[in-house]
C-alpha cells in the first residue's frame, strides 16, 4: 500500500494522473494539485517554455513526474506520450483534459480554418487522449490493487444508502419536534 499524504484526501497517493494542457494555467495547476496529494503525474502540453515551469514545479513534490511535449490533435504523438507514461510512470489511472485554444472575435468573423484548430484541440484532442489512455486504464489495473475504484453501480448503491440514512434522521428530527 501506498503511504497516503495528508493532503490526500481523495486516496490519490500513487496513482498516475495525466493533465493534458499542463503547461499553464488551469493544466499546470491541476498538475500541482495530483502531485501534492502523492500523485506520480505526467503533464503534456505543445508549449516547451510551460512545461519547462511545471516541471520546476512538480519537482517540489520529489521525482516520479514526466513532463512531455505533445500535440493532442496527433493520434500519433498521444499515442507515443501513453507509451512514454505507461513506461515511465506505469499505466494512467486519471486524466485531465485541460489542453485548449480560444480565438478572439465573434462566430460571425471566425474562419473556418481557425473554428477547425479549435475543434481539433477542444474537441478531438479529448477524445484522442480518451481513447488512449482510458485503454490504460482498463488494462492497467485491477481491482485488488486500486480497491478505492468502484464502479458506477457501486458507487450510486452508497450514495442512496447515504441519503436513505439521512431522510431517516430527517424523519427522526421531525418526528421529535411535533412530539
């Protein structure tokens, strides 16, 4: 088992989260986050100076971080930054997709070539990532070794087993004041 960190709150401790985006803002910030809370993380992202900060900052939390440049339209280059995690760091067990681009200006002046860049990132670029690294994650690993994974059944059954025991207690309350 995993030492858990105290920030851990969410048992993330070991797990391999990749941030696509992860050379700035909101990508470089949830790379931070994984790696604070014992996270190994792999941040991905086309700009070389970004990263270059993320990896100074990573390195804060220890080693057992990859910083990769990868352009998310390229079925190619995702697929060879997967294999880069899955080598370096084990199979992803997490994935953030955060690489974006906005352009300025209104629909009514965009072209069409610069409405096809931002769907190529914003759009298939997470689908790429989603169907390479979700492979990953559904050969990487079991059950036994990642018993916080529940499936979805298992996790709406506690969730309405949590709220049938607080209805009760509403009852109870209720109950109790007209008593």
């Amino acid at each position: 088992m995993t030492e858990q960190h105290s920030s851990d709150w969410l048992g993330l401790s070991g797990s391999v989260a990749v941030v696509t985006g992860g050379g700035g803002g909101i990508g470089r910030a949830t790379a931070v986050s994984f790696a604070r809370a014992g996270a190994r993380v792999a941040a991905l992202d086309r700009d070389e100076r970004g990263l270059a900060e993320t990896k100074a900052k990573l390195r804060e939390f220890g080693d057992g971080h990859l910083v990769a440049s990868c352009d998310t339209t390229s079925e190619d280059n995702v697929a060879a930054a997967a294999d880069a995690v899955a080598r370096t760091l084990g199979p992803s067990d997490i994935l953030v997709n955060t690489a974006a681009v906005l352009r300025p200006g209104g629909l009514d002046t965009l072209p069409l070539a610069e409405w096809n860049a931002v769907l190529a990132v914003n759009l298939t670029g997470y689908f790429i990532c989603a169907q390479a690294f979700g492979r990953q994650m559904r050969q990487g690993r079991t059950r036994q070794s990642h018993p916080r994974r529940l499936d979805r059944r298992q996790q709406c059954a506690g969730a309405e087993r949590r709220l049938q025991r607080q209805q009760g207690r509403c009852r109870d309350a209720l109950a109790a004041t007209r008593r």
